[in-house]
C-alpha cells in the first residue's frame, strides 16, 4: 500500500512539472466544441480541471470505502465481543453447575462411606464379641479367666 501512494504522488510530482513546464501551452486559448456549441477556451486548463475532478472523486471514493471498512470492522468486533461475554458467561455457569454437581456427589459418598464404616465397625465388634463369647466359654465362666501355659 505504501508503494502505491508512493507511486501516486510520484505521478502527480511529474504531472506538476509537466504542467509548470507548459503552462504558456495550456493555457492558450484555442476553439473547443461543447457538441452544441463551439466556444474559445484553453483546452489544457479544461483537461487539468477535468483531471483535477476525477482525482477528488477517486479520492472522495477511496475515503468512503475506507470508513465502510472502518466502521464494518468495528460492528464485527463488538458482535465478536458479544459473543465472546455470551461464551464466558455460559462457561462460568457450567463451572458453577459443576461444582454443585460435584459437591452433592462427595456429600452422597460422604454418607455412603460413613454408613459403610458404621456397618464394618458393628460387624467387626459384633465378630470379636463372639470370638470373646467363645474364648471364655472355651476357657471356662464368663467372670473368671484362666491363664492357659
């Protein structure tokens, strides 16, 4: 892009100079036909002013299409900011809805362990009442205990 304005304003340096250069030329009045009339103008100032013209609205067209693009680019990155807030948002309420998952799950298998360790504490003292039960009848009453050698 730098190239091409570069290569433009070179352009209209050389177009300066040429007109400077010939201006006596350009500006001689000579019979010009407006197709329904013939008037005495310069022909090179008519073609100047024409150029001169075209050049406004080349460059009244490049303005526009650039602030088109400009304000096109603006809308696209507020919609992408939207819609990237959209994303975070959702994604923050699955994380929320995760962790309430997840903490529901670790209060069921809290309560699952506490009721499993329940259970082996009052199987393992049930066992070791009856192996109690058994030793002392095996060794002899409930009250006395005899040491076996």
């Amino acid at each position: 892009m730098r190239t091409l304005g570069a290569l433009g304003i070179l352009v209209l340096g050389l177009l300066a100079a040429f007109v400077i250069a010939n201006w006596h030329v350009l500006a001689m009045p000579v019979e010009v036909s407006l197709l329904v009339a013939t008037i005495q103008a310069p022909a090179g100032i008519i073609l100047l002013g024409g150029t001169a013209l075209l050049l406004v609205l080349l460059a009244a067209y490049t303005l526009s299409l650039h602030t088109s693009t400009l304000l096109e680019s603006r809308r696209h990155a507020k919609e992408l900011r939207e819609q990237r807030l959209l994303a975070d948002q959702a994604e923050a309420s699955r994380f929320t809805e995760l962790s309430s998952a997840m903490h529901k799950e670790f209060a069921d298998l809290r309560v699952e362990l506490q009721k499993v360790s329940n259970e082996s504490s009052n199987s393992l003292a049930a066992a070791i009442g009856e192996v109690e039960d058994k030793l002392d009848r095996a060794l002899g009453t409930p009250g006395e205990r005899r040491v076996v050698q």
